[in-house]
C-alpha cells in the first residue's frame, strides 16, 4: 500500500469508525454467535497474494463485527468499562505509525521522558505520595505480578521457601494467579475473610501474620484492594498497611478500577492509607477514555523494582544509561508500546476538570439507580455503593431464604435483560449470594441507559419457580 493508496484507506476508516460511534447505539450491545462460528467463516490459510483493502474490510464488515461485543456502547453496563474516545485513537493511530519500541532511553528519548511526566501528572492528580514513581504496564494483572515478584527478589532466596503472601476473599483474581507465577506456595498463600461490607478484616489478617511469624514463617506480601470486582468495596488501607509495616511485608494496594476516581477529593479518603503501601495499580483504560492497554504501576522502591528486573545485555548498552531511565528493567517485557502517547493525548484533549465532571456524572448515575431500587418492593442492595457499581437482586417472598433459588431466578432475570441486546449486564458472588452488577462508567451511558436498564430489569417476566 503506497501512501496516496494508505491516504484514501485511512481517510475512508476515520469515516468507518465515526459512523460506526454515532450509530452504536443501534447495535446490540454483545454478539449472538456461537463458538466457532467466526472461525469457520475464515479461511483455512492466508492468502498468497494481498488483497485491496475494500475486500478485507467487507470481509470484517461481514465476518467480524457480528462476533464482536462492543464495550463503547452506551448499554455497556458489564464488568468494568473501557470506552476509547477520539483522542485515545487519534493517539493509537500515533504510536503505530511511529513503530517505536520504548524499551530504553536510547531507543526514544522523547518516549521515556513523556511517560515520567504522565505518570507524575497522575500522580499529582491522584493525590499520591511524592516520593512514588510511576511506569506504564499494560494490565493491572501484570503490575500485580511485578508487584509480587519484587517483593519475592527483595526477601532473597534463602528465604523463599518460608514466604507468605495475603489478600482478601475478594481481592481480584490476577492476585492468586500472580502469587502461583512468582512461586509463592499454594500452602503459603493467605486468602482472608472479609467483613459485612465485604472489605478485609484488618484483625484478622494481623493474627494471621502473627500466627505465621510463630511458625518461623516469612510474611513476604500483603494485597489490599480499592474497590474490588465483585462490588467495589475498599479495604481499610490503613490498617492493612499498618500490618505490613509491623512485619516488613511489602504492601500493594489493587486500585485498578477504583483508583482513578481518586481525582475527585470527595473520593481520595478511600485511599487514606496509601502512603504506607509499597506499590499500587490504577487503570486509565478503564475509566479515563484510553482504551486498552494502559495500567499504571507506581512504586516507592524503584532499585527494588530494578534489582528484580534489570537486563543489560552489551547490545542494549548506551552512553546515557547511568543518567536516564531504561523502562526494560522497570517491568517484564523488553519491548514497550509507546502508550504514554495516548494518555497524553486524552489528557491534553478533555483536560482534567472535564475528566471529572464526566465520573462525577457516573456516580450520580448510580446513587440515582440507588435510589430506585430502594423504592421497589422485593428488590435488595447487596453491597455499599462508593463508587459507580451496583450489585442488586431480586427477592421474591416465596423464595426469601433459599439462596439456591434465587440465584437461579436472578441468573434468569440477567439472562433475560441481556438477550435484549440493549444493555449487557454481569453477575458476581458475594459470598453465597448471586447478586446482578450495573457497572456505570462507559463515556457514551447517559442516564436514560440506565433508566433502561433498570425498567428491563424490573419487567415481571420470570417465573420465580
């Protein structure tokens, strides 16, 4: 493709997915295929000579739109959002036109020296201590397994068989998975009950430790959680980090979703406690307009995080390597996106107090949904609402007390809302209760989606039985 053929493609893609955004709303919001279905409409081989650009785009028109679920739909009211706006791909378009691998200072300057003032601008934003330093990864799952295997390298090997690691019952699944990668021991590892609210019991965790360090053991790390999957609930930071710092364990805070909501200050006391964590995670794909993958890790430690990670090949060497900054040894991978670019770009374009206005405007959108809920009969809040997650049920009388029941007669009510294709909806356990979560925070949700949402919820179409 030369570039007057590249001109005419993009300019006719740029038309594509503007269209494609003003008409989301008339699409359903998730796919009715079944597996294999995309698969077998694909051929069996690539082709052995190219084709226009017009064939592959009727071909994805045709084939993979219609298995496509579309999280920038305003009905997009499941697990977490990730909208991408126009910056965000304005941005994209940027960093894969320029093809750079950001794995150290001598391969981009400009790229490494741009990602430390974005991460310091968030920082600030989020109210975070000075001395914290900040580096891109690409999941909150990946910036939790740095999280861990740093704390594994710092406790040094002769210790390593006696490590112990500990979260809450409802810290994220990345947070086990992430202790299995760095060899934290099955047997080793603390899952810890939580409260009425679901956040962790701080007294508990502390005579679990106790309790370990009689048995000669060595706590290695503590997770705690601002604002878990299933309902957002916080764990009291505080006095979990006063139980990591009691026993040297390295304290990471999990505040992939609820972190960035730190921007407002009527939502920054849920992060009291911060400061004495070693480490936490918050995600700009998920609520900040930026789409996939940008997940930001900020450590107090960086030589512990460099000890842990730093790779210094002799051709990777540069003159500058003692005063600037090589990103390889700040994470896992060698190579590196260039995704500072595109969180840039979405800063610079809405600006920070528009940036707030938009998740204000999302939280009220669930105190309102609170509020109906409370309203109608026979319907229950199963868990606080700090920020723009709701979990709710459906409790019929005849059915009240047989949890078995009612997690059927709700899975049927979600299933029911989502065969619409209007709004797509997810469920969650707390404990031994199904409960339905409306996620709020997609750019384009207004509140007449989630005025939807609820009055197909509310639709009396199921049999309790």
């Amino acid at each position: 493709m030369d570039s007057d053929e590249f001109r005419k493609q993009g300019h006719a893609l740029v038309d594509w997915i503007a269209e494609y955004w003003r008409d989301l709303e008339t699409r359903p919001v998730t796919p009715t295929v079944r597996p294999g279905d995309i698969a077998g409409a694909l051929p069996s081989a690539p082709p052995r000579l190219g084709e226009p650009f017009e064939h592959i785009m009727e071909d994805f028109e045709r084939i993979i739109m219609p298995g496509m679920s579309h999280w920038n739909h305003p009905g997009w009211l499941g697990y977490f959002p990730s909208s991408s706006s126009a910056p965000a791909v304005l941005g994209d378009m940027l960093t894969t036109s320029l093809a750079a691998v950001c794995m150290s200072w001598n391969t981009s300057p400009a790229a490494t020296e741009l990602e430390q003032v974005v991460v310091r601008w968030m920082r600030d934003l989020l109210g975070l201590p000075t001395d914290f330093t900040g580096v891109i990864q690409d999941t909150a799952s990946s910036s939790t397994l740095v999280a861990f295997l740093t704390a594994r390298n710092r406790a040094g090997s002769r210790q390593a068989d006696r490590l112990t690691a500990y979260w809450s019952e409802e810290a994220h699944a990345s947070v086990g998975k992430a202790a299995r990668l760095a060899g934290f021991a099955d047997h080793r590892c603390r899952v810890i009950p939580t409260d009425d609210n679901y956040a962790m019991d701080p007294e508990l965790l502390a005579a679990v430790v106790e309790a370990d360090r009689e048995q000669d053991l060595v706590p290695g790390i503590i997770v705690g959680t601002m604002g878990t999957t299933a309902s957002t609930a916080c764990d009291p930071l505080r006095a979990v980090g006063e139980v990591a710092r009691k026993f040297g364990a390295w304290y990471h805070v999990d505040a992939a979703y609820g972190g960035m909501l730190a921007m407002l200050p009527e939502i920054r006391p849920l992060l009291d406690g911060v400061e004495l964590a070693d480490s936490m995670v918050t995600n700009p794909h998920k609520l900040l307009l930026t789409a996939n993958n940008c997940s930001i890790y900020f450590v107090r430690d960086v030589d512990a995080l460099t000890r842990t990670f730093s790779t210094s090949p002799d051709y990777l060497r540069a003159a500058h390597d003692g005063e600037a900054v090589n990103f390889r040894d700040w994470g896992i991978p060698l190579g590196r996106r260039f995704n500072a670019l595109r969180l840039w770009v979405v800063l610079r374009s809405n600006g920070v107090e528009q940036l707030r206005e938009m998740l204000r405007a999302h939280l009220k959108l669930a105190q309102e949904l609170v509020g109906w809920v409370k309203a109608v009969p026979g319907w229950e809040l199963m868990a606080p609402v700090p920020m723009g997650l709701v979990c709710l049920r459906h409790v019929p009388p005849e059915l009240a007390g047989d949890e078995v029941a009612l997690a059927r007669h709700n899975a049927a009510i979600l299933e029911r809302v989502n065969a619409t294709g209007k709004v797509f909806l997810s469920h969650a356990m707390l404990g031994e209760r199904y409960v339905i979560r409306v996620a709020i925070g997609s750019m384009r949700t207004e509140r007449a989606h989630v005025d939807l949402a609820w009055r197909l919820l509310s639709e009396r179409r199921v049999n309790p039985r």
